[in-house]
C-alpha cells in the first residue's frame, strides 16, 4: 500500500452513496499522494493480508431475502445491492423487491404477536409495511411489486392487496 483513507459508513449510505464518497475520496487521495510517489518521498508498506477480505461476485441467490436473518444483516443486505439490482422476496408467487427500509433500530415493533413467522407482513402503516424477521422487524419504506416501477410503500398501500398475515418468501 502507498497510500490509504477511512471512511464511515452511516445507516443512509447505500452502495451507490458509497461508490461515490470512495470515487471522490479515491481522486483526493490519489491527487496528495501522486506527487509524494514521483518525488520518490513515498515508502510502500506490505499490506496486512490477516486484515483484508476477498469480496466474490454477487448471484442472483444473494438478492434474495431471507426473512429469518436478523434485521440489521436485512437492513444491510439492501443497502448492499441498492441502486444496482436491489433485493426481493416472493409475494404470491412472484418477484417482490424491496429497495429501502428503515434502520432496525427505529423500526423494531414490540407488538409483534410472538409466534409471527419470519416474513410475515404484521402492519402496513404510514410508516411502510412492517415485516416480522428472525430477531424483531424491519419496515420497508420502497418496494417494486412483479411488472410495476419502484415506488414509495405508501403508494403501494394505497392498491390494499398486501395485508396483515401475508407471508413474504
């Protein structure tokens, strides 16, 4: 390595926010140290390979929801895949996908009837549609139902045909 910056990554970041901040940081970084590299002032350090992480090709099968994992690694997984192919679920036997939801955090339902399964729809609200996961609940807040554009869920509350019960796959 001759050269390195940390950035943060916040609960509102996505991959396309952080694509972003890394191209500019990468050009600012690169900018400082450019001219230290041909002056020759740049000592290369070996890189700790106990510290770095090998990142394989994303399959369709890493879209996929999986609604009994916790919802912090749901809240994360979307943001993972969100501008570029988003993740989904199944909703009466067809692709159902979800393009945000809140931070787990500030969606978690205390009400959730404990013997809700995994992907079950428990409130659709002003908030968005509030699904039960392995540890608590998320609240989606874009989705894109088979054949239609992404919209915001109240939009597509406002169609009545996903309610409290249905079970996402």
């Amino acid at each position: 390595m001759i050269s390195r910056v940390a950035l943060p990554i916040t609960d509102e970041d996505n991959a396309g926010t952080m694509f972003d901040k890394l191209s500019l940081a990468g050009a600012e970084l690169l900018k400082k140290t450019l001219p230290e590299l041909i002056a020759g002032r740049v000592q290369a350090v070996p890189q700790d390979e106990a510290l770095a992480t090998y990142s394989p090709n994303l399959k369709r099968e890493d879209e996929r929801i999986d609604w009994s994992r916790t919802s912090r690694e749901l809240f994360n997984q979307v943001r993972g895949l969100v501008p570029y192919s988003g993740a989904y679920t199944m909703w009466s036997d067809e692709v159902f996908k979800v393009w945000a939801m809140q931070a787990p955090e500030s969606s978690q339902d205390k009400s959730v009837p404990v013997d809700a399964k995994p992907g079950t729809v428990i409130a659709m609200n002003e908030a968005g549609i509030v699904i039960k996961t392995g540890d608590g609940t998320v609240t989606l807040t874009e989705v894109q139902p088979a054949g239609k554009k992404a919209m915001p869920v109240q939009d597509f509350a406002r169609g009545g045909k996903m309610t409290p019960g249905t079970v996402l796959l």
